[in-house]
C-alpha cells in the first residue's frame, strides 16, 4: 500500500501478525507489530501504535491509488524472507518471555496435582481392604491424574514454531 507524504520513498513497513499455539493448538502468544526497512536494510521493530503514527493511517481518508511503480513492488518482495526472518527472531523473545512466565505456574499446577493425587489415592485405598481392589483403585487414580497432567502441560506448554503472516506492506511514494 503506497503510502504519499509520511513514509520516506525509500521506506517499506511490513505488518506482521502471529500466533504460537500451544500442543492443543489453541493460540496462546497473538501479536502484530511493524518492521521497518528504510534503503533494503532492516531499521527496527514496530508497535501496531508505532505503525499507525508513522504511516499517518487513521488521520485522514487515504484511498489506496494503486501508485506504486512495478519496481517498487520487486523491490518489496524481495525483502519480504528477510521480514520472515526478523518476524521469527522477534517470535522467539515473545515465547521464551511466555516460557519465562509460565514456567513457575505450570510447576506449581503439577507439584499441587500431585499433592492432590497422594491424597486421593490416601483416602481411596483406605476404602478397601483386599489387595487386589486397592492395586485396581490405584492404577484408576493414577490414570485420571495422569491424563489430567497431561491436559494441563498439553494446554501451557508452547514450542517455537509461529505462524505469521504479512498482514500488509506499506511504503512510501
């Protein structure tokens, strides 16, 4: 999208939007940021409020006349594998910041699970009083904590594999 009279003729703003799903593949990090090239090199990353100041998006009407030149667009396109590349580092800083938080939270949900599952099979083995029911009582609750455990970590637990997508290109004309 050619942007006239805010961004340099020599600046590209990719917009990039991205999730990181977690194993249930819910999306659970969701970010969009800019990244500014200016002259084929890469300048820095954007805030979405960063984008709309700098783009002057929003200020006023701005139809898009379709006034790029042919080898502009090249141009654009060929930055866009560096703009992939930068979106995955900048991914990366966003899933280890959510390992970092999460990490304390999915430990203690588990160490209280089993504090949860000691006591239940406690009280479940007490119930009876022939070997073989307590060995089938306890295979029963440790099955039901196991496949909970596994819900828990399956629905926190991220690996670093983002999907983006170039939500926009502007430039300057």
């Amino acid at each position: 999208i050619g942007i006239p009279d805010s961004l340099p003729s020599s600046d590209y703003v990719f917009v990039i939007a991205g999730t990181i799903p977690n194993r249930k593949s819910t999306p659970v990090v969701d970010e969009w940021f800019g990244l500014h090239f200016s002259n084929g090199q890469f300048i820095g990353e954007l805030s979405m409020e960063k984008v709309v100041s700098i783009t002057g998006l929003g200020k006023s009407d701005k139809p898009n006349q379709n006034n790029i030149p042919p080898e502009r667009k090249i141009e654009a396109e060929s930055l866009r594998e560096s703009a992939v590349s930068r979106a995955k580092e900048i991914f990366e800083g966003y899933c280890m910041d959510y390992k970092n938080k999460i990490g304390p939270l999915l430990d203690e949900e588990i160490d209280k699970l089993i504090e949860l599952q000691d006591r239940h099979l406690s009280y479940q083995l007490s119930l009876f009083t022939s070997e073989r029911k307590k060995s089938e009582q306890e295979r029963k609750v440790e099955k039901v904590f196991e496949r909970f455990t596994d819900w828990v970590t399956d629905t926190l637990e991220i690996e670093n594999n983002p999907y983006l997508r170039i939500v926009a290109v502007f430039m300057g004309v």
